[in-house]
C-alpha cells in the first residue's frame, strides 16, 4: 500500500499520457497535463515532500521540452518561478512569523488579549481569535500562525477548568478549539499576506489576467466581507456549539502570571513591532511611495538581521521557509506552463460551451461556489489552488465582461481562506486542531458544514453586491 501511495503521481501521469491525445490539443500539451494532473495527485497524497513534488514535476517537463523545444527556453521556463516577486513576498513573510516567535511579541500579544477578554468563555474566544487577527497580516502561513503560536497557548485553558477531551470536553475546551480554528480561516480570507496560496492564487491570475491585485486592494473588497464574519465567528460558536462553563476567571490570573514571567517588553519585541508596521506600511501604501511590496519586504527583512531581531543562521535555517519558497516556484511555473502548451485555451472552450447563454452574474456565482465546494476533495489549499485557479480563469475569461473579471478573480482568490473551514484536513492547522480530540469526526463535519455554508454564502454575496 506504501508502495502504491509512493507511486501514485507517477502511475497517474503514465496512464493519463498513454490515453489518445483530445481533439484540439497538441500531443506535448497533454503530455504536459498528464505531468501536471500527476503533480496535483502528489500534492494531495504526499508520498515525498511536497517542494520534490514541484521540482521533479518542473524539471521532468523541461528535460523533455513539452513547454518549448529549445533547450534554453526550457531552462528559462523551469526556473522562472524564482525570479516571482511573491514567491520571495511569501519567504520574508515567514521570516517576519521567526521574527514574532522569536523576540515572544507573537506570546505577548496573545497573552494580553487573555488578560483582559478572558473573563468569561466568550470573551476567551473573541482573545483568542484577536490573536489570530492581530498576526495574520504578517503570517502567511496559517499553520505557524494558529497551530505554531495560537494553539500552545490556547491548549494551556482547558485543563485550568479540568476539561480535557476524555473529560468534559464541552465544558471549554471544544469551544475555544472551534473558534480558534473558524476564526484563522477568516482571518486567512481578510488579508492577501495572511494565506500564502492567496499570493500564489494573485500570481496566477496576474499570468492568467493581466489583472493585478496589490495588498490594499485585497484589504479594501475582503475586509469589509470578512470582519462581520470574523465578529460573529466567536459568538455564533457559542450559541450553536456552547460551552458548559461560561465564566473563565482562571484564564486572566494564568495570562497575567505568564506575562509577569516574561517581563517587561523587550527591545527586540519593540523593533519587531516596529519592523512589522513599516512592513504592512509599504504593503498597503507602496503604489503611491513608488516602493515595490517586495523589496520592501526584502528591506525589513535585512533590517531584521542586521540589527538581531533575527540572525543571519536563522534566516538559512528556516527549513520552512526555503521549503515554501521552492514548492511554491515550481508551482508557479508550472501552472505558467498550462498555458504556454495551449492546455487553458482548450479546457476554457471547452467548458465555456456548456455555459454560453447564460447571464454573467450567474456564472460568477456559479464559479465561486464550484471552487468553493470543489476543496472537499483537496487536503492541500495549495494544491486546490495549483489545480483549479488556471482552470476557473480560463473558463471565465471568455463567458464575463472584462469589467467584472477583476470582481471575480478576487472572490476566487478570496476564498481560499474559508474555504479551510469544512473539512478536518481542509487546511493547514485542521489537523492540530482537530488532533486535539475536543470535537469528534462527525461534530468537526457537522460544524463546517454550518460554518461553510456560511461563509459561501458570504461570499456571493459580496460577489454580487461587488460585481
């Protein structure tokens, strides 16, 4: 069995490609998706790490030249991804996560906003979720965020209330376990740095497009959409999934001895802040200081290291940064590579046809909510996004105005993040989470069930109230 899941992608590719070329296609084009379908497989499967995955992927395709005959240009093509200002965007990202966990700003931050919303068990979940909002713009990993920063505190309450999940796991610990999962979901949607696949997701729909999306126009359409989401989130747990134990006073005594432990800010803490505020500055402002995000995002992070808040060993060590930074590059190119080999142009016609005549508004809704429930079969956001973001541009292009496209797109992108809600193994901090043992199995669906739904229909309605 082993041996099988190991194989898999491979067997994939060979089957598919030894299938008659489609009509319409060239037969390096099906080659080309043949290899990429067995990517996606691998991706979802996992049988080697997933930057391997992109990289023999990558270098498979260019050593037989099914992108471009020319061995050079196969080079360029394989190597293009490296050159993506957002693939290094998302690399100093994580540098900034080091920089939070290092200096114990990312603790400090979340300990405070026990010490002061802990009162009570909704108050608890409202801290625990600020948390993750107060993180997200500068973490684009939401497992280093929920799962490596959020959840070793947050997995510190329940026992305080002698909730555990063999012991009266509704009493809190449930709760608090939902919410902080629903809420790094939302927050992942409300800003363009706060889910790498959403950078990857612009990437693709700026090849795709030409259509760019920059960071303050992501927070202008998302936020507005997800901060009544994310307010309700906490509270809406409570009513459908509500905790036996409604008052919590043990939980600020617990933050406020924690903090007394870590004394007073730091130096270093101080500079992070302050690195991390220049960062989101440029971020939003750079178009108008003429300042690209990523350079400017590649200065903080020399500021960082030349002024310790990180060394220079922290920063080549970082396994899952280089680790992101090569899955995503491959992935880029690849995804490029659909279509250069003319594969988008023949799925969009294709496809297309089956939905002429009908009004663009419907469409898009119909779009978004395909690539919505369309993740209950990918374990990976990544991998979802690799496969299906290519393929929902193409067929979109030619059945939308162009002045709805930048609408669209954008909820597509957007959605990557809520999307992780409805599965246990939808996103990145599912398994912690769900790990736990609070919520069992069937609970866990029930739940994103509820909570997906909601938030799909969040999302066409912003699709609709937008387009």
């Amino acid at each position: 069995m082993d041996k099988l899941k190991k194989f898999s992608p491979v067997i994939v590719a060979i089957v598919m490609a030894l299938f008659p070329t489609p009509e319409g296609l060239h037969p390096e084009a099906w080659y080309f998706l043949s290899i990429f379908v067995g990517v996606v497989v691998g991706l979802i499967v996992e049988p080697v790490p997933a930057a391997l995955v992109g990289l023999v992927g990558v270098t498979v395709v260019a050593m037989l030249g099914l992108v471009d005959p020319s061995a050079k240009a196969s080079r360029n093509w394989a190597l293009s991804g490296f050159s993506n200002g957002v693939i290094w965007l998302i690399f100093s990202a994580f540098m900034f996560a080091m920089g939070y966990k290092k200096t114990g700003l990312g603790k400090r931050i979340s300990l405070i906003l026990i010490k002061y919303l802990g009162k009570n068990t909704l108050g608890l979940g409202y801290a625990i979720a600020f948390s993750d909002l107060v993180l997200s713009p500068f973490m684009p990993s939401n497992t280093a965020r929920s799962a490596g920063t959020i959840y070793p505190i947050a997995s510190n309450i329940p026992p305080m209330f002698n909730s555990t999940p063999e012991n009266e796991p509704r009493k809190i610990g449930s709760y608090l376990t939902w919410v902080a999962f629903a809420a790094t979901c939302v927050t992942s949607s409300m800003f363009l740095t706060a889910l790498a696949p959403n950078l990857l997701a612009v990437d693709l729909i700026s090849q795709g497009t030409g259509i760019t999306i920059q960071w303050g126009q992501w927070a202008k359409t998302m936020i507005p959409v997800m901060l009544p989401l994310f307010l309700l989130t906490p509270w809406l747990a409570y009513v459908i999934y509500p905790p036996t134990q409604k008052h919590s006073p043990e939980a600020p005594a617990w933050a406020s001895e924690e903090l007394n432990k870590m004394g007073k800010i730091s130096t270093k803490e101080l500079m992070m802040l302050g690195y991390a505020i220049t960062a989101l500055i440029f971020w939003i402002f750079g178009k108008e200081l003429g300042v690209n995000g990523t350079v400017a995002a590649m200065f903080v992070l020399s500021l960082m290291v030349l002024t310790d808040v990180i060394n220079w060993q922290d920063v080549i060590t970082n396994k899952g940064a280089w680790n992101v930074l090569v899955w995503f590059a491959t992935l880029v190119a690849m995804a490029s590579g659909l279509k250069k080999a003319g594969v988008l142009k023949w799925i969009g016609d294709l496809v297309s046809a089956n939905l002429q005549g009908m009004p663009p508004e419907t469409v898009a809704i119909m779009l978004v909510i395909l690539f919505f429930v369309l993740h209950y079969f990918f374990a990976s956001t990544t991998a979802h996004t690799t496969a299906l973001m290519p393929l929902f541009l193409a067929i979109a292009q030619p059945l939308l105005p162009p002045e709805m496209m930048p609408t669209v797109v954008l909820m597509l992108a957007g959605s990557l993040g809520v999307m992780g809600i409805i599965t246990p193994y939808a996103t990145g901090p599912a398994p912690i989470w769900y790990g736990s043992g609070f919520i069992s199995q069937a609970r866990w669906w029930a739940l994103g069930a509820i909570f997906g739904g909601l938030y799909l229909l969040c999302m066409i309605a912003a699709t609709i109230l937008y387009a």
